[in-house]
C-alpha cells in the first residue's frame, strides 16, 4: 500500500500550524464545556431534576454537533495537505493532528503537541464522566420504575395482573355496584 505524498510546497502547508492550532483550540473549548455540562447533568440526575436533565441534554446533542463540524474541518485540513487516496493514512488509521503538527517548525510543533495531549486529556476525561452519568442515570431510571410499579400495586384495588405477570399502572379495572336498584 503506497501512501499519498504529502504536499512540501508552501501554498498548502503555509498556515497549517495556524489553523491546527484553531482547530485544537476550539476542540479543547467544546470538550472542557462538555466536561462542565457533565458535571451540571449529573447534579440534575442527582436532584431528580427532569427540566435541567432535559437541558442539559439539548446543550450536549449541539456541543456534540460543533465537534463533529470541527471533525468535517480536521478532515478538510488533512486533504489540503494530504490528498484523498486509498490507503492514505499512517498506521492504518486518520492522520490525527497530531501528525499534521508534526509538518510545522519546532517551535509550533512542541506548543501544538502540547495542545493535542491537552485535547486527549479532557476527551477521556469526558468519556470517563458521561460513563459514570450513563450508569446514574440508569440508576434513576430503575429506581423510579419500581416506585411506579409500587404504587400501581397499591392503587390496584382489584389486583389485576398485565401481561408481564405483573400488576401495572395502565391496567383499567372498572367496577361498580349500582345502589340504587
């Protein structure tokens, strides 16, 4: 497997180190937001606060669209250097920007590889957090089910199972006893 040159000639590496740099910044800027959101999420879940869960799930789902926008940028980027071919990567992989950085002097090279390990710092530290979420949430979840569950049983008055061989909250029992024959 051949890999696709990459461009030496200034019109396409002249600026490079400018723009990774804004891309890992804007990166680092969404993932340490995502980070404070996941903090705010788990607080919600912890006080049983649906509005502020929902909202804090609306600002993700548009967090997680910018940082998929910057994903569209990353791979631009890599085609203006790298041009599109089967196989082009290193090492199987996307070219990261880590390997882009790796193009530019030495002195910017250090100051955005210092960047792109702060970026892969606080992306784990973000997957490590809306794990922990994950299974809170999961825990709230089943918790408020069996409350439900408890309370259909005790509002149950003819006791009457579902078809789970449970007694559930949407079952209708209607009864009456007409007095006035």
């Amino acid at each position: 497997m051949t890999q696709a040159p990459i461009h030496t000639d200034e019109s396409p590496v002249r600026g490079l180190a400018e723009r990774i740099e804004g891309l890992l910044t804007a990166l680092i800027a969404e993932h340490a937001a995502l980070l404070d959101l996941a903090s705010r999420q788990r607080d919600a879940i912890r006080a049983a606060d649906t509005a502020g869960m929902d909202a804090c799930l609306t600002e993700q789902r548009e967090r997680l669209a910018r940082i998929a926008g910057l994903e569209d940028d990353r791979r631009r980027l890599v085609d203006s250097v790298a041009p599109p071919a089967p196989g082009r990567s290193r090492g199987g992989g996307p070219i990261t920007l880590a390997q882009l950085a790796a193009l530019a002097g030495a002195a910017e090279r250090d100051r955005l590889l210092a960047l792109a390990s702060e970026l892969r710092h606080l992306i784990e530290r973000v997957r490590k957090e809306l794990s922990v979420i994950r299974l809170a949430a999961g825990s709230l979840m089943g918790h408020v089910e069996g409350v439900m569950k408890q309370v259909a049983l005790r509002l149950s008055h003819a006791q009457t199972y579902g078809r789970r061989g449970a007694v559930e909250a949407h079952v209708t029992v209607v009864s009456s006893l007409d007095l006035t024959s």
